[in-house]
C-alpha cells in the first residue's frame, strides 16, 4: 500500500497556495497529490466577487476563480482528491499522511491549509456571507462605495479595516463588545480622529437584518444587543465586517513543526522552509499580514521551487 501512495510532493490544502504549487511541481514533472480537505478552494470559495486579482478585468466569482486554478493543476497531472487530512507524521523521511485509515507518504510536503476568519456564530452571518458581510475589507470594500458599513472588533486589524473603508463608505460605524479599544495607541489615534469613523460600545450583534428579492439578498442593518443594559436596538447598514481575527489552521502540525506565538507556520526568511527540511508552508498558514489571494498564489509558487530544489539536492 505504501509503496502506491508514496509521491514526490504532497500539498495539503488547495486554496490559491496549494493549487499554485500544484501548477508549479506539476510542470516540473513531479505529479503531486493535492489534498483539497472540506472546503476546496479555501477562503475564495465564500467571497462572491473577486476584483483584485490580476488578469480579470471585469472580476470573477470566488469558486469560478479556484474552479479554474484546479483545472490548470489538473492539466499538468496534478492529482486533487477531496479529502481531509486527519493525521501527519513529520519525524522520519519519507513522511507520513494520514486521510481517515489511509497512509501516503512523500519526500517532500507542502502545507497551504490556510487560515479561518473568526466569525460570530450566528445564524444570519452565514446566510449573508458574501451578501454584504464579509471578513476581509482590502477584498470585498470598494463594493461599498458611498454606503454606509459597520466594522466588528476592537483590535488592530478591526481599527485597520475600518480605516481603509472610509476610502469607500460614508459612514463607518465600529462595534465593539467592551467600553475600550484592544487596538494599539497609535491605530486607536488614527480611527478616533477619522471623522468617518464612529463608535458604538458594549454592543453585539444578535443578527444581520437583510432581505431576499429575486434570489438576490443583500443586507439592511443590524440587530446589537448592549451587553450591559440587556437593551435592543437596530443600526441601518449596507455592509458589516467581521474583523476579530484570523484562525491559522495549524492544529494538525502541532508539536511537529515550530508555530509563532499567534499559531501561524513560521518559515526562513525568504523562503518558504519550515524548520524541518523538506517541509515548506505557503499561504494564509504562514502570512498574517497580507492575507491575499495573491500573494499567496506568489509563495505557493516559492514553495514549489524550494521543494524542487530540495528534491534535486536530496537527488529524490
């Protein structure tokens, strides 16, 4: 069985990362395995429009994008197979992976399993996910030009977001569960003083009010509940961002390869090496500033070279 499953590259993960490597170790001959996990695509798969990625002058649907990112990889006989990985063994060469009860193994690995915003939970965030909530205001916010958005969060990135919307909107409205901001001094400094910006505090969202007509669904206000009074009461806006965080999807790695203090992948500087040879991350795993579609198909393009280059080196 193992001497079957066994292949030069494995990538787990198949969001613009994962399938830029797939085009890159594929033309280089290497037939790699792509496991695509439970949400192929990645994060693109639940952005409707993509605006800012080079080459669609007039945009694209998120999926329709990844769609053809896999026929590419496909065409240069990468294999894709839709499956989560459930267990990894990074200790001895060749390496372990595990999906279910199957084992494959590989000279050399690419992790491009992503990262997750951190969402609310609710049900009407889902409903109108990519419908005017979003959890990324550089991609979804020129959508909004002349409306008026909410932002959730009191940290930086939320008072970075809600920055860059006043390019757009007319109004940006940050909602935040407690009285003061977690964001450091000088993002604080930037939000208070924008006369775009303004605050509502101790406040959650019980719901994202929006209506549906004609199969297009778009978003009306927002339903906040003031944490310490218990009181209702109801924002009219066109758009909300979700800005509490991104989730590094790193569990699995765990204990086998070094993670910063925030769980992200950390890699050599400039490359895309983790600290075990042969082991490379590329994407939203190992990127908690740019977090693009992009630049991560630009490092899963850098971790396709480097795990060429090792194989060549290991003579592999």
């Amino acid at each position: 069985m193992e001497h079957n499953n066994h292949h030069k590259v494995i990538i787990i993960g198949s969001g613009p990362a994962g399938l830029t490597a797939a085009i890159y170790t594929g033309r280089a001959n290497l037939n790699p395995l792509v496991f695509e996990g439970f949400q192929p695509g990645g994060q693109l798969t639940i952005t409707t429009e993509v605006e800012n990625y080079p080459g669609f002058p007039e945009g694209i649907l998120g999926p329709e994008m990844m769609e053809l990112f896999r026929k590419q990889a496909q065409r240069f006989n990468a294999k894709t197979l839709f499956q989560d990985v459930t267990k990894v063994d990074f200790s001895q060469k060749p390496f372990k992976v595990y999906s279910d009860k199957e084992l494959y193994t590989a000279d050399s690995i690419i992790i491009s399993t992503g990262a997750s915003a951190k969402l609310l939970d609710i049900e009407s965030e889902k409903r109108f996910m990519g419908y005017g909530v979003s959890a990324c205001a550089t991609c979804d916010g020129f959508f909004f030009r002349g409306q008026e958005v909410a932002v959730i969060g009191g940290g930086d990135t939320a008072m970075e977001e809600a920055n860059y919307l006043t390019r757009f909107a007319t109004k940006v409205t940050v909602i935040h569960r407690r009285d003061q901001l977690r964001a450091s001094k000088i993002m604080q400094e930037r939000a208070m003083h924008n006369p775009k910006i303004s605050f509502v505090w101790n406040s959650a969202i019980e719901e994202v009010l929006g209506k549906e007509e004609n199969g297009r669904k778009s978003i009306t206000g927002l339903r906040l509940k003031n944490v310490k009074t218990g009181e209702h009461s109801d924002l009219k806006v066109d758009g909300v961002f979700i800005a509490i965080g991104h989730q590094p999807n790193t569990s699995l790695f765990k204990g086998q390869i070094d993670l910063d203090e925030k769980e992200y992948i950390k890699v050599k500087n400039g490359s895309t090496a983790t600290n075990i040879p042969g082991v490379f991350a590329a994407g939203d795993v190992a990127d908690s500033v740019y977090r693009q579609a992009v630049t991560a198909a630009g490092t899963g393009c850098m971790a396709a070279i480097d795990a060429e280059r090792y194989l060549e080196a290991m003579h592999l």
